[in-house]
C-alpha cells in the first residue's frame, strides 16, 4: 500500500469515517472507504472522526506543585536537539523509534498523512489507527505497532503525556488539530459560533488518550450551527476542525 492522504481502516475495526461534507460512512465489514477525515467512532453520538494514547519522555521546563511536567503548549522544543521523526518516511518501532507520544504542529491543509500499522504488509488489515492532519496533532505509539508512517507532515518531537502548563490557554483555533487538555488547553465550557467560513463542516471531539481508536471517542459532533461543549479535567485531548473560534465562556 502506496503512502495516501486518505486514511484506510481494517475490516475488523468498527470505525466511522467522518467525510469532507460531514456525512458519515459506517465502516463495518469492509475493505476500504475514503473520505476527508480521520479514524473514528462513537459511544452514543451521531458523529465522528479520528482518536489517540500515550508515554514519552520530553519535558521541556520544570515541575508543578504536584510534581507532573511543566512545557509550553504546542510548541517544538527550542533546546537544538533534532527532531524525534522526520515528517515523511516509515520508521520501525522499536529501532528506528520508541513507542511513545508524538506531536508534530503547524501543519497546512490536509496534506499530513500518519498511519500506525500492525504489520509490513502495506494491507488495508495492517492498519491500527491514522488520520489526516490539520495544525497539530499527537499520537501514541505502542509497543504492539510494527511501524509508524508520515507523510507530508512537519516533524515530529516526543512529548510526555502527563505534561501541563501553568497558564493553559482558554482558545482553541477552531481548525487547530488536537490540543492535550491541561497543557494547550484548560478543562471548562467553550462555545463556537459553529461551521467557520468556506469549511466544509465544524467536527469536535473529546479524546481520553491519543491512540485514535473508537475506544478513545468520549464524545463528538457535527454541529451545523453555534456549538457549546465542556472539556473536563479528565479528557485527555479535545480535537476540532473546521470550526469557528472556541473560546472559553
């Protein structure tokens, strides 16, 4: 299987596609579907799109009171060491890379393709999470994932999943990508006016980890007019594309 900017998913996950007019396409006992988005499912919304999980070392400033990781929110460690992942290749778990939690920021467009496989095989059955990349996103790599693909995005740093902030903001871009709560984002009720100008659709979605599977989805929208969601203490990440301006109320 040729690297693609369209994400693929095995027949044997239970996977909803979010496509680029919104629409959803269940993806049960099949080979193959294309769309505009991400992996995805849901517990009990209507809609869906992609999902994530993880642990790596990265701490970029000092410690909390509590003694969790204190790092900037979304933003490439400045200290001169490379990057952990060139944004294009495919890389081996295990030698090529750790498993881990990954960022890559920045990216334009849906031009960043990442895929976590299971096998070498280039099947769509080898095919455990990945998603389609606009702003930021993070991804857990396991110790089970035979490889980890990228395609088109900036490059990616290892960060540690139990980082936060002192000052997380209280806005999130409404076509940001995923922001790790706590860290680029604080819990609390945010609102969006919805879909933003010229997008094909407002998706929001609060995630428990970063390993894009349909168990990450807490919850997720598709909402066509103004929106209002409240990410708690507890989410790991809140994901939003196409969307006007979140900002918290």
């Amino acid at each position: 299987m040729s690297q693609s900017s369209t994400p693929r998913h095995s027949r044997n996950t239970r996977h909803r596609l979010l496509t680029g007019t919104g629409a959803l396409v269940a993806l049960v006992a099949l080979g193959a579907c294309t769309g505009g988005g991400g992996t995805s499912g849901s517990k009990d919304t209507g809609a869906k799109k992609p999902a994530a999980a993880g642990s790596s070392p990265a701490a970029a400033g000092g410690k909390t009171a509590g003694g969790k990781t204190t790092q900037k929110p979304s933003e490439p460690k400045k200290d001169g060491k490379k990057a952990a992942m060139r944004g294009s290749g495919t890389f081996q778990v295990g030698s090529d890379l750790q498993p881990g939690t990954y960022r890559t920021t920045g990216n334009k467009g849906l031009g960043c393709y990442w895929e976590r496989a299971k096998d070498a095989s280039g099947e769509v059955d080898s095919i455990i999470a990945n998603d389609n990349v606009t702003g930021t996103s993070y991804v857990t790599i396991e110790a089970g994932d035979k490889l980890f693909k990228s395609n088109g995005c900036n490059d990616w740093e290892t960060v540690d999943p139990k980082a936060v902030s002192d000052a997380p903001k209280t806005e999130a871009a409404g076509d940001g990508g995923m922001f790790k709560v706590g860290l680029d984002l604080a819990p609390g009720t945010y609102k969006s006016s919805g879909p933003a100008e010229g997008s094909a659709g407002c998706y929001w979605e609060r995630a428990k980890n970063a390993a894009h599977d349909i168990d990450s989805i807490a919850a997720n929208d598709n909402p066509t007019g103004p929106a209002v969601v409240t990410v708690s203490a507890q989410d790991g990440y809140f994901k939003t594309t196409g969307c006007a301006t979140w900002k918290k109320s």
